[in-house]
C-alpha cells in the first residue's frame, strides 16, 4: 500500500448500504434475483452495466456485502462529495492514470471487501458493448472474483421526472451472475494478458446481462 493513501473502511461502506437500502426501496420497487450467488467473504469486483443514473444507489442499497464504487471525481461536488467520501466511496478522475484512485480500490481487494464498477466507463445503452481495461485490470492484478450485474429498469419513458431514472415506484430487477475469475491462471499482468481477460469479461458479461434480460422479460 503507497504511504499516505487511506483506503476507506467497510463500515463506512455499510453506513451507504443502509442509506441506499432507505432510499432505494422507499422511491423504487428492487427485485434482487440470484444474491445468493456472490461470495460471502474475500475480495470481489460487481461489474455492473449503466444505463439508470440510479444503478450505483441502487446496487448499494440491495447487494449482500457493502461496496466501495469507483464514481468520477464529477460527482464529488458540492456537499455530496464529503458524503459520498463517508459512506467509503471512491473518487477517480478519468482523464488521467489516477493512481490514488487505483490504489485505494486495490487497498479495498487487499483487505477483503467488494469493490463496484461501470466497466464501460460512463452511462449509455447499458449492454456491456465497450469495456475499459480497468476491470481486467483490478482483477487480474488482486485476483479477485468478478460478479456480474444486470440492473434492468423500465424502459417507459412517460411519466419520469428525470431523463435516466426509471418512474418512481416502477419495479427495477437487480440479477447477480455467477463469480468468475478473468485471469487465465497464469499470474501474467501483460498488456497481451489484460486483454485476452477483457475480452474473457466482456463474453461473461454479455452473456449474462442476454440471460438476465430472458428471466425478467426486459
């Protein structure tokens, strides 16, 4: 760990569970599908797709373990940016290598926790199209699992108070996948080996988000 860094506590991600539980159950209706599948204990990735701005909340407030997100340092502005630092989570800027950031999400793996991210970097049709390397990244490096996830909210876009979110008390299904491991056992950390595990991602993603739309009919 680089001196100097702190790595946000799990209770301080759990205060944000127990935030996002009161709010996302009191604005919308969540139907968690397949929970059971993520990992009680050790480091684990959620690897979610982003089409809602709610998805993050959303996963906070309904997965089994607490979760440190990445969220663009856009976010951490005004008095939202000290909450969000308290409920643990984690700030990025995406326009450069922001080693602070990624060292605080590798300190959250070392220590057994579950980090949250948006593979695809910012919001858009949600479908796993276009992956970053950062997942591979933190995956192969800590070794943690990955669990996928599919947050599939109403595509009805009458009634909503706000492009992106899904109509207050709609019904929005959050299906956890299968754990997997994007490494190919090896131990490499190649640029070569980063990319045949974001392609590895990107086939498990895919593949579950296609399953998850069969099973909530979305």
């Amino acid at each position: 760990m680089t001196p100097g860094v702190q790595v946000p506590s799990t209770r301080s991600a759990d205060l944000g569970r127990r935030i996002g539980v009161g709010l996302m159950y009191g604005l919308w209706n969540p139907r968690v599908l397949g929970a059971w599948k993520v990992p009680v204990g050790g480091p684990v990735i959620f690897a979610v797709n982003h089409s809602h701005n709610i998805d993050g909340p959303m996963l906070m407030g309904t997965a089994p373990r607490p979760v440190h997100f990445l969220i663009k340092k856009e976010a951490f502005i005004g008095p939202l940016g000290p909450f969000l630092e308290r409920i643990g989570q984690l700030k990025v800027d995406r326009s450069i290598a922001d080693r602070s950031a990624i060292t605080r999400a590798l300190g959250v793996l070392e220590q057994g926790g579950a980090l949250g991210i948006f593979p695809e970097g910012t919001r858009g049709e949600g479908d796993f199209a276009s992956l970053r390397a950062g997942l591979a990244y933190f995956a192969v490096r800590s070794g943690a699992a990955i669990v996928p996830v599919a947050v599939l909210g109403s595509t009805e876009r009458r009634s909503r108070l706000i492009r992106a979110v899904p109509p207050l008390r709609s019904r929005v299904d959050l299906v956890f996948g299968d754990p997997f491991q994007a490494g190919d056992g090896s131990g490499r950390r190649t640029r070569t080996a980063l990319d045949e595990a974001t392609v590895r991602i990107q086939e498990h993603l895919t593949t579950h988000l296609e399953n998850a739309r069969r099973l909530t009919g979305r």
